[in-house]
C-alpha cells in the first residue's frame, strides 16, 4: 500500500511570503497529524483530525498557521506570513481507526523541510 | 502536561555491542508507549509498542517492557550491527489520542 504522501519535499521562501505543505494520509486513515520537528528535537504536535474536524489544534498558532481538511482525505497547512523561527520540517501522519484511541501506529510522510530566508 | 525523557545522545558502539537507551515519561492515566526510529534520509516509522503495563514490545531483536512503578520504556538490544544506527524516538499516546515525543537519541554502530 501506498505510504503517506507529501509534498514538495523541499521549499525556501523569504520571511512574509506565504506557504502551504499538502499531505495525502494512508487510505483508511481517518486520524491526521500534523507535526513540527526542529532540528535535534522529536516531533510537536500541531493539528490532529479525526476525520474532517480538528479534534487538537490547542499548540498550532493561529495567528499565522492554519489547516484545513476538506472531505477528511488530504490535508493542507498553511502559513501567513512565514517568519525566520518557522524553518523547521513539517511531518504529516495517519493512524488507522482500529483499536482504543492512542493505542495506533502512526505513519509518518517523509516531511518538507521549510527554509525562511 | 505530558512529557517524554530520553537519554541524550549521540550513542557510539561497535558492533555486536549492548544497547540500552533510556526511556522515562510523564503521563496521566495508562497511555500506550512506543518507539520510532529513523533511519538516514529517511520519515519516522514503528519499531515496537506497548499498550499497558508490563507488556513488553519487540521488533527486529529490539525490546521495550511499559514498567509502570518507574514510569519508564527502555529500549535494549543485545547486538547491535551497523544497519541500526538511526535516530530513536521514545513517545507516548494517551487514551485522548495525544501524542508526545523525546527529543530523539542518535545511534552510531562501528565495524
């Protein structure tokens, strides 16, 4: 079966441009994440969907970060305007809906790596 | 809130050494525990897990046990060869379905 998908891979943009990460989750998946991983550091949450609502989004800064998932399939997050601190990589995982909540593997995307110049 | 320890690294070990890296974390409740690992140029992906007490995860000669009294899930193999060095990430779920993770700890194996 076809992994989590990601794209692009790779994006630089200067600081105040806008920019937008889209992920395409494991067919069946119902759950979605979004993360944030600094280099040296593990993953942070940002949004977590079940489905088409975002059931987490208490650590994503909505004053310039937001995410929709339309249809509860692929995923877009976006940021407006980017600044210096948001060079990072960005990671999208599903989990299946099998089994009590929590107890899933998640399945990560390759991530995109945001350069803020 | 929720948080996950792990030791800090970087890890250096010749082949066919013993692993251990540790694991400690601070959750409410019984969340499930896992460990990723991440291998160069490569996403995150499930080595083994652990869904209560006791249980102990195990996966390509790696092993974990959820020891809930020390509220730790270390992570051990016997002999290491040079095709585990990667990154390993310790994390946590809760039955909320919020996930936290380590900070990662970075294995090297030597011929």
């Amino acid at each position: 079966e076809a992994g989590v998908v990601q794209s692009p891979r790779y994006k630089i943009i200067e600081k105040k441009q806008p920019v937008a990460f889209w992920c395409n989750p494991i067919s069946g998946h119902n759950t979605l994440y979004w993360y944030l991983q600094n280099l040296g550091q593990g993953p942070e949450l940002l949004i977590r969907y079940e489905n088409e609502e975002a059931v987490d989004d208490s650590q994503l800064p909505k004053d310039r970060f937001s995410a929709e998932r339309l249809k509860g399939v692929d995923s877009t997050l976006k940021i407006q305007p980017a600044e210096l601190g948001d060079s990072a990589v960005y990671l999208c995982a599903s989990s299946s809906p099998m089994g009590r909540l929590g107890s899933n593997e998640q399945f990560f995307g390759p991530g995109t790596r945001l350069t803020v110049l | 809130g929720n948080s996950v320890t792990q030791m800090e690294g970087p890890v250096t070990l010749s082949e066919e050494a013993f692993l251990t890296i540790n694991c400690t974390y601070t959750a409410t409740g019984y969340p499930s525990l896992f460990w990723y690992v991440q291998y160069p140029g490569e996403g995150l992906q499930l080595l083994l897990k652990a869904t209560k007490a006791d249980d102990k995860g195990s996966n390509k000669g790696f092993e974990a046990t959820y020891r809930k009294e020390t509220t730790s899930f270390h992570l051990e193999k016997g002999s290491v060869q040079v095709s585990d060095s990667a990154v390993y990430f310790c994390a946590l779920s809760t039955n909320a379905g919020k996930s936290t993770f380590g900070d990662g700890t970075t294995l090297t194996v030597k011929p």
